[in-house]
C-alpha cells in the first residue's frame, strides 16, 4: 500500500473525492500527500480554505487525523522486518526463534517469569452513518417517496375539485395572454411536450439507478417534487383560472357525485395525470403548470449528478426541456404566467435545497440561519443529517456483477470492471 506521504497532487484530489469533499480539490490543487498530512487548524483561518466551509475545516480535519494514524501505523510496519521498535525507544533485534534479544521477551517468557499472553479488547463496531459520510438509509428514501405519493394523490384530489368550479369558457373566455398575440395555436404541440416529458423522466430513472448514492439522491427528488406538487395544489385552490383557450374541452360537472369523482381521480392517477394517456380531461390545473414543473426539475437533477465532462448530455436534456415548455405554450393549454412561475418555484426549491444540503452550517436551527425557519426544515433536517460533503458523481451497476455483467478472464479469477466511478 502507498504511504501517504508518497500521494502526488492527482491521488489527493481523488482522495478528497471519495471523501466526499470535492469543495476543497481546487484551493488544494497544488498539495500532495506530505503537504495533506501537515495541515492544522490555522491553514483555515485564511484564504483560499477558509472560503470553502464554513466549519473552520473540521471534517477535513477529522479525516486527515484518521490519515496520519493509518501513514503511522504504515510507516512502522514497514519498518519492522529486521528490528522491533519499542515504545520507549529501544530497538531490540528479531532472532530465528521469534525471541527479542534485548531480554525483554525470550522463548515466549518475561524475563521476570510472567508469560506474555494477547489481549482481546472487544471494539464495537460503529454504526453505518458513522463509519460513511454517505450512509444508505433507504428507510429515509422509503419516507420521501411516500411523501411524494401523499403530495400527488393530494394534487389530484383538489384539480377534482377545482374542476368544479371553473366557469363555463362562454361566460368566462380566456384571459389575455400576450405570448397567444404573437403565436397562433399549434394543435400537436402538447404531445410534444409530454413525449419530451416522459423522454427526460424516463433518462432520469436510468441515471439514478446507475448512481451510488441512489438513495440519498432519490429522496431528495421524491422530497422536491412531492413539495412542489404540494405548493400547486394550493395555488390552484386559492385561483382559479378560466379556461386558456376556446379549444378545451372539459368533462362535465359532476355536482357532488363523489363515486363518480373518485373514478375520475383514480383514472388520472392511473394514467400518470397525462393527456396523452386520456386520463386527464379535468380543467382548472393552470396556476402553476405541473408539466414545467417536470421538465425542469428533470433537468437540473441530470445535470446536478452527471459528471461535468458530459457536456452533450446536457445539453441534449436541456433542449428536450427548453422545447417542452415552449411546446406547452404553443398549445395554449397553459398562461405565460403559469410556466414562469412554475420555473420559478422549481429553480429555487431546487437551488435552495442543495445549497443547505452541502453546507452542515446550514442543517443547524440558528440565529445566523434564516433558512432554517422555513416550514419543511424538520423534514429536511431528517433526510440530510446524516449526510456529510457534497454527494459525489460516483457510478456503479445497481445489480450484483453476475446478474448484470460480469468479464471474467478464467474460472476463480476477479471480476472486472465491478465499479463504474466518475467524477
């Protein structure tokens, strides 16, 4: 194993990565392996590090503590092989019988007569978050997706609702819209829009499942979506828009025939709330749209967790976004209004989130802390308190090798190729 010491400028950044610490691998660009193990407190009382974090650099610190303890205890291993080194600095030399010829311990025996014997000392093992600045817990993950169920089913409940309430468009024609002076309607357009949808959503659960934090990455996703829902159910509650256009055709009033409005929920659920699928023929859903929502928030995870390098990549999902919304537009089935504030809305969420996810200063209930006064700050507290560091953009097979790929070269050799990692 390669000392410490030895690390160039290259193995430290990719330490600090796996880490989960990529922040400091540009104010420690230049530091290699014997420069990492010196640094102390007072290197983060000044710039570049004491910009990084705003803990003084303590976990940094904590790890490169673990790392001279590890470079020690290597260092006198290696050193070992024709002399013992005692604690008090005597150097005894190791003869073919395994005795120690300073007289300390012979044939096995003091030289006082005690016999030296091994001690166990049990050690309890540390639990999982302790031991990882990532651990799993896909019990957290199991809570934020059924949050995110709760905000859907939630959603669709009150577009039933709203439904109801949505004046007939002859008595109320739709508003004006100036993004609808200058483009006349285009019927296919929201097919488009939804085919972009369900293209970005479906290249989002390829990547996820792909990722090695899947599970701390996932409930930040069922936790965002499932709040943004949650907002728009009750911006279309409060505001009921008419109709943007003279070509909707809305189911009939149902006039409190709650079985009746329970079908209709259950086949909107069913069908994913698409209209694509037929399943969403209900009217009232505008203020904000749902559609931009998933556009958006798709993106920006794809972009947020998939290495830097992958320029195309992004830029090919951010098309298939930027050409859904404006296709939401050009169907007139939604208010310029609606698609600016759903970008709005999911932008900050999702910016915000991140922001106090990476910062530990920010998990803390404080003065200094306005964001900790927000109302989801306990759930986001729950989800992230564990999690330590930026999450890295590391990669593996979501299947045992095996059951997915498996390159061998003969029978008992390793297996190859078991971890897809990149930064």
């Amino acid at each position: 194993m390669k000392g410490v010491g030895l690390w160039s400028v290259s193995e430290v950044s990719d330490w600090l990565a796996e880490e989960g610490m990529p922040e400091y691998s540009e104010a420690l660009r230049h530091t290699d392996g014997r420069a990492l193990l010196q640094l102390s407190e007072s290197d983060f009382r000044n710039p570049p590090l004491s910009l990084v974090t705003a803990d003084n650099g303590h976990q940094l610190l904590e790890r490169v503590e673990t790392l001279r303890i590890a470079n020690h205890m290597e260092v006198h291993k290696s050193g070992n092989h024709g002399s013992s080194h005692h604690a008090n600095g005597h150097v005894g030399t190791s003869l073919s019988n395994g005795s120690i010829s300073n007289g300390k311990v012979l044939n096995g025996e003091m030289k006082n007569g005690f016999h030296s014997e091994a001690v166990r000392i049990p050690i309890p093992l540390p639990s999982e978050h302790e031991r990882s600045s990532f651990p799993t817990e896909w019990s957290k993950t199991g809570v934020a997706f059924m949050y995110a169920v709760c905000c859907f089913v939630t959603t669709s409940v009150v577009i039933s609702v709203v439904h109801e309430r949505v004046p007939p468009k002859e008595e109320s024609p739709p508003l004006p819209d100036k993004f609808f002076d200058l483009f006349d309607r285009v019927q296919w357009a929201f097919s488009i829009c939804e085919i972009n949808g369900m293209l970005l959503v479906g290249v989002w659960i390829i990547q996820w499942l792909l990722l090695k934090h899947r599970s701390i990455v996932g409930r930040r996703f069922f936790f965002i979506v499932g709040t943004l829902y949650l907002y728009r159910s009750v911006t279309m509650y409060v505001t009921t828009l008419p109709v943007p256009g003279m070509h909707f055709k809305c189911s009939p009033k149902l006039f409190g025939d709650y079985e009746a409005q329970m079908r209709r929920i259950m086949k909107m659920i069913s069908g994913g709330g698409l209209s694509i699928t037929g399943s969403h023929t209900m009217c009232g859903d505008y203020l904000y749209s749902g559609h931009t929502v998933m556009l958006t928030l798709t993106y920006l995870f794809i972009k947020e967790y998939s290495p830097r390098r992958f320029w195309w990549y992004h830029w090919i999902c951010l098309c298939l976004s930027a050409v859904g919304i404006f296709c939401i537009l050009l169907a007139h089935d939604h208010y310029t209004v609606d698609v600016v504030v759903a970008y709005f809305i999911t932008t900050r969420l999702f910016w915000w989130y991140h922001t106090m996810a990476n910062q530990q200063s920010l998990k803390q209930t404080s003065q200094g802390n306005p964001l900790s006064r927000v109302w989801w700050f306990c759930l986001f507290r729950y989800f992230e308190q564990n999690v330590r560091g930026i999450v890295p953009r590391n990669y593996q097979l979501p299947l045992p090798l095996p059951l997915s790929l498996a390159w061998r070269s003969s029978p008992g050799s390793r297996v190859l190729y078991s971890r897809l990692d990149s930064h």
